[in-house]
C-alpha cells in the first residue's frame, strides 16, 4: 500500500476475505494481532489471523501483505499453515482490545473502546494502530448513547492493564454474521476469561448453537461461568442430545441441580437420553425430529420441514406416527423422506406415502448398528423405536460422525503441513 493510504478501522476487517497474487482465496480473517510498546508510542501490528479452508487459524505476517482494504486483504501469496498459537507479549485486536475501559489522559475520563484504526507507515511495511475510537458514557450503554470520538492512541491509556468484567459488545457484533461452528473456532482460541466474557454478551440461542460446536472441555467451562438460571436457559436452547451430552461431563451434584432449574418438559427430554449409554441409538439421538398424524398432509409436512431452525439432516424426513405427537409418540406407522414430499400433490395424506418396510432402530443399537443402518440405506437420520412400537427420537449423521471421529476433531485440522517455521518475528 503506498505512503498516504486511507486509514482502516478493524472492525471492516472482520471475515473479509484474504486473496493471494493470483485472485484465489487464500481465507478469511478472524482477528489482528498487535504488540504493545512502552510508553505512548502506537502499538506495531505483526500480522493477521486468517482462518483457511480446514478451519485452522493460520498467522499471516504483516510484511507478506500488499494490501489492506475494506472489502479484501491482498497477500504476496507465501501462506505457512502452521496452526497460529499467541505469544504472552501480543494482543488479539478484536478479541481483546475492543470494549476495553480505557482512560482519557487530558481529561482523566474513562471511555469504551468501540474501534481501532490501523495506517501502514509512510514509506515504510511496517502497520500501527494509530487511531482509538471511543465512547463516553457507562460500560455496556446502547452505541447511540454518549458522545463517540476518534483520538490518537497516545491519547488514551489503559490498554496494558488486565481488565475484569470487560464487555464483550462490540467483538461480538463485529462476528455476528459468523456461522456456529465459525465462532466457537474464534472463541476456543481466546483467553478463558475474553471467552466467558463474549459468552456473557450472546444471546441464550446463540450461546447455544455456539456451545453445540465447541470442544467438550470449553463447553464445560463456559457452562460453569453461568449463573444457574441462565446456564438452565441455554441448555433448554439446545438440542436435548447435546445438552445431555454436556450435562454428562458435569458432576452428578451439578448436572442434577441444573436439570432442576430447566423446564420440566426439557429436563424431562433430557434426562431420558442420559438414561441410555452414550454409544447407542438411544444416547445418539434427539428427541425432537418431526412427527406428523396420519391425517397430515404432504403441504402440512412441507411447511415443518422449511422451518429455519431445523438442521438439514432432521428436516431430511418426517416420521407419520398416531397420537400424541411428542416423544414418545403413539404407534409409529414409518417416514417420508423429503423428496417423495416433492413429488406428491400437496393435498396427499402421508399416510398414503409413508415408507412402513424400513425396520427402525431400537434404543439399545450399538453405533456400528447405527453407522452400518444409514450407510446400507443412504439415510441422513434413522428412525429410533420402542419395544411397544413409540418413537423416541431420531439419530442424525452429524451425531454419528461426532462419535466416529477423534475425541478432539473439533481442535484438530487434517489439512496442511505441520512443524513449519512461521516466518514471525
């Protein structure tokens, strides 16, 4: 970037996209990393932090970038995948300078970090932050409350002090439009206390599909900065087969006192799927795919199977069972897969389409019965039956591929070299 080029504040960099020489996307960026610097000079910016195509957060030096712009970073096209691990002496720019109370030095004021903006220096391939955007007023106050004003970096300090009950507001909505499994990937590589505090500032059903997609240990300590009552809520938000599996590495005092807080109807879904092993179609499966009476028709089962919050997989079928339509149900009578919908008129009953040979699987049906059932019948999600003919649930891929794959996958990238030097300095 020549002398001279226009300033860019962070937050515009938050997942755009990371081109090499050629056009092709090398990925996207999660976070910048900074090192502060003694006394009031800027701090230097080292490199960015660039989540590629396997999910692994890679660093990208400052001096491999040619340009730095809103909508694209623009590399010299030398990428090292060596996964990107934090130095004591550096900061992540968004995921911990942002919301940060910091302290006007002419007027001795504390104000919220809202934004920094970064400038390549003049003739130079060395970056600094050099612009501090704030905001008067209380911590945690609405953006469109109190005075907001861009000062030098030398103007404020503070940002070198360890900072209890930082917010978490502006980080968050900078990765609002991350999908699940993107922002646990950024959350697992925070500092356990920036994690427990962007977890405080999500919503229950965020917070949910987010714990959904995050490694069994930082669900557990996430879950433990709670209060009760609102790590009862979130576990209510989830799917009832992910929250048992997170009760499950809890205590048995705490797992019980928390089932106690949930709803009854939530709790009680939760505690039958703790009832079976965990290696088994009962422990496997969600309690909550989509049942319809036989009277339903084919425009009834389309309308469930759009609903937005179903995953792919459960709204791959509807199961047609008799009254009551909650798990456990009346007389499971079999399922529709969703393409035979498509092809039916939409005043069709389903239960004159219904798929009643494919025998179910029962609750006890060890995982290589599971795994075996789907591959043999090229299923998404199977069916889970009763000895008196109830439908309990249904297992889904995604649950067997969790319980297939290695404990920690969800920390592991199988792609790129490993043991390369970075190149940092």
């Amino acid at each position: 970037m020549a002398a001279g080029a226009p300033r860019v504040f962070v937050s515009h960099l938050s997942g755009v996209a990371v081109f090499d020489p050629n056009g092709d996307q090398v990925g996207r960026v999660r976070d910048l990393v900074a090192m502060l610097r003694v006394g009031r000079r800027p701090p230097r910016l080292l490199g960015i932090v660039v989540e590629v195509a396997s999910r692994r957060l890679i660093f990208l030096p400052m001096t491999r970038v040619t340009g730095v712009e809103s909508g694209q970073v623009i590399t010299t096209g030398v990428v090292n995948l060596r996964r990107f691990e934090q130095r004591p002496t550096e900061r992540l720019v968004l995921g911990e300078l942002l919301d940060r109370r910091v302290t006007l030095v002419e007027s001795d004021e504390q104000v919220t970090v809202l934004d920094v903006a970064i400038q390549q220096l003049p003739a130079r391939r060395d970056w600094e932050i050099d612009k501090v955007f704030v905001r008067r007023g209380k911590a945690g106050a609405l953006r469109r409350k109190g005075e907001t004003l861009t000062v030098e970096w030398s103007a404020v300090t503070g940002f070198s002090l360890e900072e209890h009950g930082q917010g978490a507001e502006n980080l968050v909505a900078t990765f609002e439009q991350l999908r699940p499994a993107d922002l646990a990937n950024v959350m697992h590589h925070l500092s356990p206390k920036r994690r427990a505090e962007v977890a405080a500032a999500l919503d229950d059903d965020r917070l949910a599909d987010v714990l959904e997609e995050l490694p069994d240990d930082d669900q557990v300590e996430i879950l433990g900065k709670l209060k009760d009552e609102r790590a009862a809520d979130v576990l209510e938000a989830m799917d009832p087969d992910d929250a048992a599996d997170l009760l499950s590495e809890l205590p048995e005092e705490d797992k019980e006192r928390l089932l106690t807080l949930m709803q009854p109807d939530d709790a009680a879904d939760v505690r039958r799927l703790l009832s079976y092993e965990e290696r088994t179609a009962g422990g496997l499966m969600t309690t909550e795919p989509i049942v319809l009476r036989p009277d339903a028709t084919v425009a009834d089962a389309l309308a469930r199977v759009r609903q937005q919050d179903l995953s792919p997989a459960l709204a791959a079928q509807v199961y047609v069972c008799r009254p009551p339509d909650e798990t456990p149900t009346g007389k499971y009578l079999g399922m529709v897969h969703f393409q035979r919908l498509l092809r039916e008129p939409p005043f069709t009953l389903v239960s004159s389409v219904v798929d009643s040979g494919l025998k179910p699987l029962p609750p006890n049906a060890s995982l290589p019965s599971v795994t075996s059932f789907l591959a043999a019948y090229n299923m998404v999600a199977a069916p889970v039956v009763d000895e008196s003919g109830s439908l309990l649930g249904a297992v889904t891929v995604d649950d067997v591929l969790d319980h297939l794959l290695p404990e920690d996958w969800r920390e592991t990238e199988f792609h790129g070299p490993e043991g390369v030097p970075d190149g940092r300095h």
